[in-house]
C-alpha cells in the first residue's frame, strides 16, 4: 500500500500548451526527489471560469497549497482568495491577479521583455517602419504588461508606427484566423510582434496563405525541444524570441519551502534572454542536452522506484514469513 502524502500540491494552470506542458514536467520531476509529495494537475483551457471551478475543486480535495497561473487579471481572483482565505498557502506565478491575497508570486518580467523587444525591433528596423502587433488575451495581465513595454520603448522611434493591432488570445489558430481577416495591405509590414511564438507563427502562416511579401517575426517564449521558439528562431521561421522562462523544478522548491514553515521571498523575478538567429543553435544545442540528461534523470528514478518498489514487497514476503 502507498503511503499516504505528506503534502498534497494542487497546480492550476490556466491553459494546455507546450510551455505549461514543459513547467509541468519540471514540477514532476523535481516532486520525485522529495517523499510524499503528491502534485494535483488542472488545465482551464483559457476559460477563466472553469478555472474558478477548478480551484474550488482542488481546495475541495484537500491539497495543502495552490500554485496558479491566473487566465486573467481579475476574472480568476475570488476564487483564489476563497482558497487563500481558508489558510491555503498560495503561490502566483506567472500571470498577475489583482488581489493582495496569496503569499507568492514568482514570473519573469513581462513589462521588461515587451521593452527589450521594441529596442530590439526597433534597431532591426533602423528606426524606421510599419509593425504589426498580435496581443495576448485581454484581460491577461503578460499581455498587458508586454504591451505597455513594448509602446514606451517604440515611443522614442517617432517614424516607427505599429498600425495593427491584432487581438489574439494565446493560441495558434486565433492568431492565425485574426490576421486572416484583417482588411489592411499586408505588403505594407516590416514586422509582425507577437505576445507569443504561438501567436507569431499563426500571423506567418495567415501571411503566407495570402501571399503576401514576408516581414520579420518576432515572439516570445523560445522553448527549447522540437517545435519550440528556439528552433523556430534558428530554422528562421521567426527572427527573434524571448525567453520566457518556466523553472518549474524552482516554484515546486518554493511550495517546499512554505509548507516547511521555512523562510521565502514573497516575490521572485527571473531573469531572461532574447534569441536571435546570432545565439540561436548554442541555445538549441544546450537545451537538447538539457533535455537528454533530464530524459537519463528520469529513466533512473523509475528505475530507483522500481526497486524501492521490490525492495518493499521482499520486506513484506519475509514479514508475512514470519508472522505465518
Ligand atoms: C502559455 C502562454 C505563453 C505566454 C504566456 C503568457 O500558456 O500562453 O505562450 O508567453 O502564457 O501568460
């Protein structure tokens, strides 16, 4: 028989997608070096009232500490703070609420990468050209936080004018649908921004399909792994990406810590990097091994849970043994 957790972790994210897919995983296997832990998964699929639900559901089954990701700003806070008003620790991480209650939040800085990527779109550009902007859902506090970034550094470009802006909502197909169907002359672009890879990649097929003259893409996330931004970047489907980094292994450390009752930060930034086609294939050579060696990690815990496994049922035979 399993024993019984020693602290159960629920994890509501607010989407299914590669990047909550790769945090994920980080959080799994970091939960594997640690006894009785026991991760609870939920997936809102962008729906910020299911998300509601959902974490009322997690709260409802007892797990000792939340980690969310909020759908949106404020959509998403009550139910948290039923959660946290019931004594439940909560880790933010990544996406914003407008609440005071939660005792962390961890995430990179949106507000800094929107500006590095207008300086940055802006120096490609030579300080002259039209740009088109595909933005993240409304309401999600990244996509207004890239937004306000990306505006104020453009501001000191007067010939630089963004002369779309596109609502997107995170995903491939809406970003890919929007572009589709907007009426301006797409020749007229010199760039595509979009708040995400996801969302830049559907903006370049739209084009594509259209026929249309290809301007630079630029995005933000560059995951490592087949179909991640880094190599997106290097096969030159984009032209630059941001990291936006997932450091699952690290918010599950944090949960530890709380429920530890040991001293932490009440709020972690990490830092990043941009990708451009100059740094690309060393990113994506680093991340492959990355991944090789956490693929080797996680062969040898099934492995070691194996044998804890038979290790277990032998001390048991020999109990039984005994006793009969
Ligand atoms: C993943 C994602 C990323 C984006 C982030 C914004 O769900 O859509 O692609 O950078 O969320 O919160």
């Amino acid at each position: 028989k399993q024993a019984e957790p020693k602290y159960i972790i629920g994890v509501s994210q607010c989407s299914e997608d590669i990047w909550r897919d790769w945090q994920n995983a980080e959080m799994r296997m970091e939960a594997n070096f640690h006894e009785g832990v026991e991760l609870r998964f939920t997936a809102a699929h962008d729906d910020s009232e299911l998300q509601s639900k959902q974490i009322d559901s997690l709260v409802e089954s007892g797990i000792n500490l939340l980690i969310v990701a909020p759908n949106q700003l404020s959509s998403v806070s009550p139910a948290i703070d039923r959660a946290y008003d019931k004594g439940i620790p909560v880790i933010v991480f990544e996406r914003k609420t407008d609440s005071r209650k939660y005792s962390a939040f961890v995430s990179a800085d949106n507000y800094e990468m929107g500006h590095l990527m207008g300086e940055y779109i802006a120096t490609q550009l030579g300080g002259k050209g039209q740009i088109m902007e595909v933005k993240g859902l409304k309401g999600s506090s990244p996509a207004e936080e890239r937004y306000n970034g990306f505006h104020v550094a453009l501001a000191a470009y007067p010939d630089i004018k963004v002369v779309a802006e596109i609502q997107g909502d995170w995903t491939e197909p809406t970003a890919y649908q929007a572009v589709k169907n907007w009426k301006g002359d797409m020749n007229s672009i010199d760039l595509v921004f979009g708040h995400n890879d996801r969302s830049a990649i559907g903006a370049r097929k739209a084009f594509e399909e259209r026929g249309a003259k290809l301007p630079m893409f630029c995005g933000i996330d560059a995951l490592p792994g087949p179909d991640g931004g880094i190599q997106q970047v290097r096969d030159s489907l984009l032209d630059a990406s941001y990291i936006y980094p997932t450091h699952g292994d690290q918010l599950l450390q944090l949960a530890l810590d709380i429920l530890d009752g040991k001293e932490y930060p009440r709020e972690t930034l990490f830092t990043s990097a941009l990708v451009t086609r100059d740094n690309a294939t060393v990113l994506l050579l680093e991340s492959d091994e990355v991944v090789r060696q956490a693929h080797n990690l996680i062969k040898l815990q099934k492995k070691a849970a194996s044998y804890l496994e038979q290790l277990s049922t032998q001390r048991t035979i020999s109990l039984l043994a005994l006793v009969l």
